[in-house]
C-alpha cells in the first residue's frame, strides 16, 4: 500500500465506453458565489497528487505529502482554491470525463472541497487554446473563481504549468515534483524570475507570511 509522498506505480486503466465530449475546457465548481479575495490553483498531478500515468482510478488517488496541512492553511487564510490539469489520455481514448469527475471527487473526500477543477481534454496536436503551457486554462479558473490573474498564485512542478501560469498574468511558485530526489537547494524557477519550494507545504508558507 502507497503512503503519502511514496512514488506510485503505474497501472493499466480500461478503456471507457461510449463517446467522450472533449470539447474544453472542463470546469467542475463548488456550488455558490465564492466571496474570495485571493485563490491559489495547484498542479494536478505530481504537485496535489501523486503522479500516476493516465489515472482513472479512485483508489490510486494519493495525495501529495504535506498537501493536507497545506490546503486547510491557505483555506483559513481566506484563499479560494482550484486545481489545474492537461489530460491527454483523454484524447488518446484512454480516459473518459466520468473517470476524470471520478479522481476529482476522491480528491476532494481526502483533501477538502475545492472551489474549481480546470482540465484540458486534449492532446498537443489537437491546436486547442486550454492546453497548457497556453494560459487559457489559467484564465478560465480565475473567471470561474471571479478573480484577475493578479490575484492567483500557481503552485506546480511542471514548466507547463508554470508557463501558463506566467503567461496569464498570475503568479507562480515553482516546486519539486512528488517522488523526485530533491535538488541540491531546489533551483530557482528557469522560464523566468519566480519563487520556488521544496514541496507544497513550503509554498503555502511562503505566500501565508506575505
């Protein structure tokens, strides 16, 4: 059995029946007005949870080490909070968005309620405009959340995530992904100038003492 911040294997997931609507991008939110001043969004995969290739299981969603602690943090300090997602296993037919709605809900029963999902469906060759490193999908979280990019900090581990982040206006904290060996002092974001972390729980901490 996987405990926090143990790397998961990857398992072979079936392959969903019927057709999928890939139109995008998928956003899943909490019901009501968000009142909000300041939201954090966080990479899916590697960053909130542990990375495992082209997941549509319930029971091998894991949670990132120190993400708990870090999420219940940043939602008493008064930040809404979203999640961010490219999932071309979707393209790829290997996923269905029952599936994706599936890893979100156990997320959300381990984690907390979280006041958006933003998901890219797509593949890199399907030319959509929400695939990050695009900042579309960025956007699309702030305006569901009712909240500028000024307002929005990302926190991820992937360049994508951070370039979208970046281009959209928002600010980004860089971070180490789950599993990965760290860094000899975790290098300093590359695409730009921006913050970095060892892991989610030091990113919360940094953006709670500004």
């Amino acid at each position: 059995m996987a405990y926090l911040g143990e790397p998961v294997p990857t398992v072979p997931q079936p392959w969903p029946s019927g057709p999928c609507d890939r139109s995008g991008p998928w956003l899943t939110t909490a019901p009501g007005p968000s009142d909000r001043s300041r939201a954090v969004l966080f990479g899916r995969d590697g960053t909130l949870l542990q990375d495992v290739s082209c997941n549509g299981d319930p029971a091998m969603v894991h949670p990132t080490a120190g993400i708990r602690a870090a999420l219940a943090a940043l939602r008493a300090a008064g930040f809404a909070l979203g999640v961010l997602s490219n999932q071309p296993a979707v393209a790829r037919g290997m996923l269905g968005r029952g599936q994706v709605d599936a890893i979100q809900a156990r997320a959300e029963l381990l984690l907390g309620p979280v006041d958006v999902w933003a998901v890219c469906p797509h593949g890199s060759h399907d030319g959509c405009a929400c695939r990050m490193p695009d900042p579309s999908l960025v956007t699309a979280a702030c305006r569901a959340l009712g909240l500028p990019p000024a307002r929005v900090t990302v926190i991820g581990c992937a360049d994508s995530v951070i370039a979208a982040a970046l281009a959209a206006g928002a600010h980004a904290i860089r971070v180490r992904e789950a599993g990965r060996p760290p860094h000899p002092a975790c290098p300093p974001c590359t695409l730009t100038a921006c913050p970095s972390a060892e892991d989610p729980a030091e990113a919360a901490a940094l953006l709670l003492r500004r």
